[in-house]
DNA sequence: CTCGTTTGTCAAGTAACTTAACAATGATCT
DNA sequence: AGATCATTGTTAAGTTACTTGACAAACGAG
C-alpha cells in the first residue's frame, strides 16, 4: 500500500533483530519472554533463543522472575542489565539546565537543575555543562569514564548530520556551531544531540504519558513552544530538523512581536516571555494579586504559575489566556496531523488544567470531529524532566547502537 | 537514533526486496540496471540477478536497452512491462468524477471526466461509477476481467481497514458505507480505497512537481480543501485517517459558517464555494466583471479561475484572496511538517502564479526562517490528473502486491 | 592494441532463519 | 488425584537468501 522505497539497509538482518529486540524489552514495562518476543516479531522461538544467548552473553540482558502461567509453563521474562552502564541526559533549556545520570535500564541515579544562559553562547555554556556534569558523576564516585553515551537536548532546530544547531530564534550565537563534535571530543563518549521538543515526546512515549502511542505529539510550553511529533512510531525531524515549530505559528495578526522577527507568533503570546509580561501588567495597572509581591520585572512564569496554583484570579486569568492561543494552534495541529494523543509539557504545563481545559476546548470547538474525538490531551507526566528522560533514552539508543554493531 | 520498535514484518526477506525492486525500477525514469539497484539497495550484483530473474520469469520485469558506459560494460536497463496488465484510477469530488485506464507503467491509455454528485450518496454514485468506467473499458476493448486492480480517491477522511469514509464534511450519507467491498463485490478486482489529498500527494511524488521528493505535501484546492502528507518517504495518514484536513483549521475567527459545522475554516473562506461566492457578490454589487454574464447563482470557481487568466481584474482579486488565506494555513503547515515541497493542486491551482504568489508571500513572512528557506512551492505538474494520476500508482500497487506474494 | 573498468553470471560458502521433535512445567477437566 | 492438554524454552537438521570470489563480455582511454 504505502510506498515503500526503503533506503539502503544501513544494518544486517541480525543486528536490527538485536536492535528491536532490544527495543521491545526496554519498552515493556515488567519485562517480556522469550515467546512473547518471538509472536510480537514473528520469528520462531528458537530465533529469538539464539538472538537472547547472544545478548545475554555480552551481558545486556537478564533473566528476572517468571510470569504467570496462562495453561501452560511459566514465562521467564527478560530485562535490559541495568548495572551494563551509565548514561547521561541533559537538557538544555533558554534559562535552565537540567542533567540526569541514569543505568542501562533509564532508572534515574540522580537529578540536579541549575540556572543557565543560553545567549552567553556554546563556549560558556558547555563548559559549564561540563563543569556541573563532573561535579553530579562525582557525587556518585563515577567519572566520565563511566559514561557510555551523552543525550543532549537543545531548544532550537537540529541538523542531525552535522550535530549543531540552524539559526535557533533563543539561542543566538549558537548558529552552526559543533555541538556534538565539540562534546565527544571533551568526554570521549557518543554523543547524541536533539531537538528537546523531539526529546519530551520521545521521554513520555517511552515512560510517560504517551506509552506506546503510535502518533504522539508533545508540545513543550516554556520560554519558547516546541512541539515533538511521533508519526508512525519514529520521531519526525522534517527536511531541515526544524519540525514541529508550533511556537512560531501566527495566532494574532499584528501581535506583539517576536524574537524570531515575525509578529503575533503563539510563542509571543503564550510563552513563557508572555506570560510573565502579562502578569506583569496586571500587576502594573493595579489589580489586586499575590505577584504584587514581587518587583515587577522580575517576575516569571514559574511565578505565575506558582500564584495560579495557590488560588490567585489574576494569575489564573493569564495562564487561561495562553491556554486559549495554546488550543487555537493544538487546534490546528490535530487537524494536520491527527494524533491520538497530545501531551503538554514543560515548566508551565504543572498547572494542569487550568491551562488543559482552554486547549480542549479550542480543539472540540475548532478541529475536525474525526480528529477531534480521536486524540485525548494531557498533561506530561514526568513533568519538567520530560526531556531528560528522553535525552537518557537517546544516551541508551546511541550506546546500544555501539554495543551491538562489533 | 530512531525508535525503532519494528512491527511485525509482513512479508519475508525476499517478497520485500522484490517490491523495493519493482518500485525503484518503477519511479526510476528511463530505467535502471542491475548494478546500479545493487549499489543503491546496498546487495550483491548476483543477488539482484536471481530476484530479476524471477521477475522477468514472470513477466513482471523486461529489459530495454543498453544505457550508457561509464568506463565498461554498458548496463542493461530495465523496466516494468507495461503489458503485464491494466490498472484503474478513478478520483471522486464533489462535483466531478475522474477515471483514468492506464497499463502497469503507469502509461495513460484513456481519461474521461464527468459530472457527479457525491451528495447522491454511495448507490446512486456507484453505480454511475461503475456504468462509466464500464463503457470507458469497452471503448478501448476491454472489459473489467482485463483490469488488475483499481485506485479510488475520495475527499474524505479513509478508514483504511474498513475500506470505507468515516464522517465526512463533504459526503453525506457516505458515513461507514462499505465502498472498498462493495467495488470489489461488484468487479472482482482488487480496490484500493485513500483520500483524494492523499493520492495527489502519491501521484505528484511519483510522476510530477515532487518527483522523489523526502517531505511532500500536496494541497488539494477544489470544492474541499485537503492536504496529502509523504513524510519521510512515506504516506502519513494519521490514527484515524484524516491527517492533512488543513481545510477545517479555522482562518478567520466568526467567519462564515463551514460544512463541518465549524464557522471561518480555510475551506469556507478559500474553497471553491467561497470563492463562487465572493465573486458572486462582487457581480451583485455591480462590478465591473466578465463573469456578469453568467447567472450569479451559476457562477463556479471554474469561471472564476477562467475569467482570471483572461484578465479580469475581480476574478483575480477573489483568487488572490483566497491564495492569502491559504498561505496562512500553509505557513503554519511547513512550520509544523518541515516539507522539502509544497504542491498545490486541485481544479482551482491551474491558475499559476495568481493563487501561489500570495502563499509564497505568506509562507515568507509567516513562517519560520530554516523552515521557510527549505521549501518550494509549485502548482501541480499533473493538474487536475494528479489524484486520478496517484489512483493508478496505487492500483498497481496492490497489484504488485498480489503477483508477488505467491 | 593493451590496460583498467564496469556489468552480468555462476558456483561455492555462510548467515540467519524455519521445521520438527522433545523435555519441563503448569492449568484444567473428570 | 491423575490424565490430558497448553505453553515455554532448547536442540538438531534443513532451507532461504544472501555473500564471496572468480570469470567472461563489453567498453573507454592511453
């Protein structure tokens, strides 16, 4: 049916099989046997036998408990190794970083966030990264020898090949840059680097809200809006990586303008710059609300956030607002693209509903009934480490792709 | 890199290497050799030998002649053998049915249009169908034995396992209606059932502007509007087949009230109703237009689109109008999708320039520079064939599909 | 005319599966 | 409780579909 001009095998038979393998006892939450293996994949028993010797022989894979018998002998469920290594995610935000060291089974060691300044440029930036990324392995007696492989999310759009960013509208300075060289050559280890929309749906599709969905989009709502989309169950990066730009969607001609040049872009109007401006209007025109505490330019979304959640109205009014411009264009996204989920993330997103429900409502009101009724929209439920965890995914990918092409 | 959580393989090794065989011999203009199918499908000379031996053993596959020598042996190149059989391409609107005969290489023997009135319902259409393309094969001395397999578009979203529409805004009384069995039933031949947008896309990719193209969509502008998704390579349909609906993403907030229910989405503003419309109004208004000899009731997007190559002014100034509101939608899609090509098609896209200037305009200020940057925008090479044109490309899919897996 | 290339083919070898049979284990029926 | 039937995982032999390596045919260039 489909046109199919698959391009050339870049692997052998026997590595894919490994690698799908692989995939689906990472995926299976409680683990997976061997004749479950062998039905999903239709190969035979004694295929997927000899493909597990194999793997259980280099020490990726273990045997755990049995499963419950279903008439017959009990299944012996298999589990990735945890202890096989250590893998890093990082995730790269306009004013954050947030870096997570987990085992082979993406089992989280340790988390930490930190404040950062993207526009300080790639050479501050990394070695900062650099700097807290030893100080958190330490902390746990491990060094970066024991670092098999690096996930790296960044917020703007990623050329794959050449592992750098192309004129990312927040990250000014970074335009082309050798991200990716610049790292492996630093730690000795692959690194992978991705967009960190891309890297939320990846994250909440492995472990999180999105668990197996074959069309999942994740829309990141932070100080930019990204989304990452699942299409078909691979990651879609579009022509030139830079898929998924929601953010830079006009909502409202004339509108305010934004930093990718254009005016009216929903990131203008429902970022996290938005948001923290429009509280700050509120505040400045006299309205009684609990961010009067607080010295008018600085306040942020997370404040705002923080305010609504504690009951403020006016708080509450401005995140609904940006809901509301969030669901004309998830409108417009499930109409293209018709997921069956949609999972909203980012720092913003915590407050659940207040910001859900406007988006629901402009999807039942404006999108397409078949469509419509098709998707479900929720809330990320690894919360603002979405893209950590996705970025960890990566790590494992990229590492198992080294383990297994000897 | 990806998440490559394989599905089951439905075919073997082997039935997959013959239909990635035939379709790159197929979509290859001017034929392709053995060596160069080794090279690009990453086997062995000897192993593409013995699969085109079985091709050629049964028909499927002859040589022509002998291409060019780059330094040795000339390569024999090869093609499908056109006279393997008969395909049927047949591409639903609203208001007008296309039916297409071609032989296996896709080669047109003989197109027909002829009215229709898919609100007649599915009886009444198909069986007008069915007597049309009936007295077409006789014309050319064939009859329904003679034809392989059948490609059928229709403007709406598809249920691919059910073979039938699921709620379509523009079909009434289509809604679950068995076409796929019931076609087949009644000619006992393969039918292939996909959206009209989709098989533009399909047609346009394989044999017009978007030849080979990785990221395409095709904007089927006609009664409806609709868009045809190939992302990487691949026919993106969405979980429940209506991917693409670009026509129902609302344009115009308050605008006027669309078939869907919903009011200002493109189709109301930018379809060929609307576009009837305004110039409907602009007559009534007293302007000074040729289409003032046509009852104003009567006035299509045809005449319209008519008027405007002849110069009228009024005519080409409702057309720009709606070319503005496409381009706002197709701004957003090349920042959601990232496409290397845009193809706009559909009866209304025969104007050129008059209708793809404003949407290059829009997708230019609107959206995304990287995503901006990588884009063409093209009308449609094989104009209003391009849907009937991918029903062939389709048909003989199936048809391939059939011979192979014996 | 010779040399280096490229194409297509053939025979032998190999990778990676399937088939078929079996032991171990557990649920279900009487 | 015992017999029966299912299910899982393993093993050995057979098959499929490729690769390797060698070779003849065909062509351009020095």
């Amino acid at each position: 049916m489909d046109a199919l001009f698959t391009s050339p095998r870049l692997m052998n038979v026997r590595t894919l099989n490994k690698r799908v393998i692989l995939n689906m006892i990472r995926f299976t939450p409680g683990g997976i046997s061997r004749a479950e293996l062998a039905r999903q994949m239709d190969l035979t028993r004694s295929a997927i036998s000899t493909i597990i010797d194999d793997l259980a022989h280099v020490g990726l894979v273990h045997e755990m408990d049995n499963g419950p018998a279903t008439g017959g002998r009990r299944p012996i469920l298999l589990e990735i190794n945890p202890r096989h290594g250590y893998v890093v995610g990082i995730d790269m935000g306009a004013s954050h970083l947030g870096i997570v060291v987990a085992d082979f089974s993406a089992h989280v060691l340790e988390e930490r966030e930190y404040p950062l300044a993207v526009e300080a440029g790639p050479e501050k930036c990394l070695a900062k990264v650099d700097a807290q990324l030893r100080e958190l392995l330490s902390h746990l007696n491990l060094s970066m020898e024991d670092v098999m492989a690096v996930g790296l999310g960044v917020p703007g759009p990623v050329v794959a090949d050449a592992g750098s960013v192309s004129a990312p509208p927040i990250m000014p300075g970074w335009d082309n840059y050798p991200i990716r060289d610049h790292l492996q050559k630093q730690w000795n280890a692959p690194v992978a680097l991705s967009n960190d929309a891309e890297l939320g749906a990846l994250g909440e599709w492995a472990y999180g809200a999105g668990r197996g969905e074959q069309n999942l989009a994740y829309i990141k709502v932070g100080t930019g809006i990204g989304a990452g989309l699942l299409l078909d169950g691979q990651m879609y990066r579009g022509t030139t990586g830079s898929a998924g730009e929601i953010g830079h969607i006009t909502i409202q001609d004339g509108g305010p303008l934004c930093t990718c040049g254009n005016h009216g872009c929903l990131e203008a109007v429902a970022g996290g710059g938005a948001i923290a401006r429009k509280a700050g209007e509120a505040v400045r025109s006299g309205r009684r609300t609990q961010l009067s505490s607080i010295p008018v330019d600085h306040i942020t979304a997370r404040d705002v956030a923080a305010a609504a959640r504690l009951g403020d109205l006016v708080a509450q009014q401005v995140l609904t607002e940006a809901g509301t411009y969030l669901g004309i264009a998830v409108a417009s996204l499930v109409n293209l693209f018709n997921p069956s989920m949609v999972v909203v993330g980012g720092g913003v997103s915590q407050v659940g509903d207040l910001l859900l429900e406007p988006i629901r409502r402009a999807v039942r009101e404006r999108s397409l009934r078949s469509a419509a009724q098709a998707v479900r929209i929720t809330a990320a439920v690894l919360g603002r480490r979405s893209s950590s965890i996705g970025a960890v995914v990566q790590g494992i990918d990229l590492a198992l792709d080294r383990l297994i092409e000897v």
